[in-house]
C-alpha cells in the first residue's frame, strides 16, 4: 500500500493548524501509535514499540498540560513544587520570579488574606481578578460604578471597578489598590501596571522577572 498521498496530505493539514508546540507532540504521538497499529501485523516488535512511545508521549503532553493550568488554581500549590514548577523568592530586598513553562510569570499572591495565582502582564492598565477570585476574596463591585469595556486578546469583556485592600507577594505589599472584577477572563488573575508602577524597579534578567519594592515587607510565606 502507498502512504506517499496520505502523508503529504497529513504534512498539508499540520501546516494549517496554530503553532502549538504541545498541540505538534500530540499530533506525533496520535501519528506514531496509527504507523506502530499498521506495522504491527507486518513487524510485530516495531510496531508494538512505536505504539508504547505514542502512549508515553501522549501522556508527556498531558502532565505537561496539567502543570500549565495548576498555575491558574491555587488548589494546586501543594503540588507545584513536587512538580518542580517555578516559584519566586525574596533575595536582597528583591522579589525574583522565574518564567514559567508557558511562557509568562505567575505569582503566589495573598488578596485580602487569600491565596491565588496572579500572571504579571506588563501590557495590562489595571490589575484583574477573576469573579472566583473576587468572592473569595470578598470583594464586590463599587456602588453606583457603571461597568467598563476591557480589550483582551479575544475581545472586549465587560468589567466592574473594586479595591483590594491588600495585595502581597514575595516581600512587595499594596494597599488600597484599583483593580478590575472580569469573568469574561475566566480563572485568570493578572497583575497590572498599576500596581508595577508602584515598585522601584521592574525588570527581566536572564529569564527572572526582579521586582524590587520602595519599601520591602516581610516575604510572604509559601503554602503549606
């Protein structure tokens, strides 16, 4: 049997879909086990191999998506440093942050006394918490506040204006801080310029992010 058009057509296909390196090893985990099925018959051993690696791989993605999103909840700290996932330290008055595996920097915030995972974004106005997030937190929308647009890589989603009383992270601590309620954000909690531009300094050193406060408070303990 001749594969030659059902491979050209495959490779046509791959190159129409989103670069997504964990979507890529999926699809050549999937196409490694459907050669390994068809050669089985064939080469038994090879074939059974090929489908033991597609399976392994297929698994690989999945633990890898796992980790991803456990840096959106925090039901997930106790198992982020089992994983080895990175987590920011306070080193010489400076809050250190790693980049993460998905390519942003997340934070283990305390909002209100509560704790949630915060991604950085430098792009962003104004810090977001997500409607989860707000109750748990226990915050409510300003009275008399008239809802708000905020433009997101998927569109514009409608906001209400809050204050959080306190927001700390490693050894940075504000107060009395603007911040948006988004469910149209899902889960996501971002921190904002707002709240950056409170800090001495923000900057980006070999894969860290280096905030550094005007005035250091005692660093935030990690989850038990």
């Amino acid at each position: 049997m001749d594969f030659a058009p059902v491979f050209d057509q495959l490779a046509h296909s791959i190159r129409g879909i989103p670069q997504s390196d964990l979507l890529l090893a999926a699809m050549v985990a999937m196409l490694l086990g459907l050669l390994g099925s068809l050669m089985i018959r064939r080469v038994p051993f090879v074939g059974r191999l090929m489908r033991v690696a597609s399976t392994l791989m297929l698994v690989g993605v999945l633990l890898l998506v796992v980790l991803q999103l456990s840096r959106l909840d925090p039901r997930f700290d106790l198992a982020v440093p089992e994983f080895g996932l990175p987590e920011q330290v306070v080193e010489g008055g400076e809050t250190r942050v790693p980049l993460s595996r998905d390519g942003h920097f997340w934070l283990e915030a305390e909002i209100n006394g509560q704790r949630a995972a915060f991604m950085v974004d430098t792009g962003a106005t104004l810090t977001a918490i997500s409607q989860s997030t707000a109750d748990m937190a226990g915050l409510d929308a300003r009275d008399g506040g008239l809802p708000i647009r905020l433009q997101t890589a998927n569109g514009a989603v409608s906001a209400s204006l809050t204050t959080i009383d306190e927001l700390r992270f490693g050894n940075v601590a504000a107060r009395g801080l603007d911040a948006v309620i988004a469910p149209g954000l899902g889960d996501t909690n971002v921190i904002g310029m707002n709240l950056l531009s409170r800090l001495a300094s923000v900057r980006i050193e070999q894969g860290e992010l280096i905030l550094t406060p005007n005035n250091p408070q005692p660093p935030l303990e990690s989850a038990e």
